[in-house]
C-alpha cells in the first residue's frame, strides 16, 4: 500500500497489490525529488504482519 500520498489539492491511500515493487535505492528516492512539482519526498519501509 502506498500510504499518504498527497499533493496541493488531494491526498490518497493506495493499494498496489501484491506483484508492484521498488528497489528502495537511494537513485529512486532522488529521481522521484527531481520530478517536477515533487516539493518533498521520502521513503518509508513497513512490515505488514503476516
């Protein structure tokens, strides 16, 4: 899930489902801070219980 997704005018919570993955590089954090009208960003990783 990603959770907490927000910009300027909404916010969201989705659900990726099971096959939607990222490698948590420090690459992928940079490029998503590039992206134009991205202000801020960061990475949180959450174990979800089995």
């Amino acid at each position: 899930m990603l959770h907490g997704y927000r910009n300027g005018s909404a916010q969201a919570d989705l659900e990726l489902g099971e096959a939607w993955r990222v490698d948590a590089i420090p690459d992928l954090l940079r490029a998503v801070r590039a992206l134009p009208g991205v202000q801020a960003a960061r990475l949180r990783i959450v174990k979800q219980p089995d």
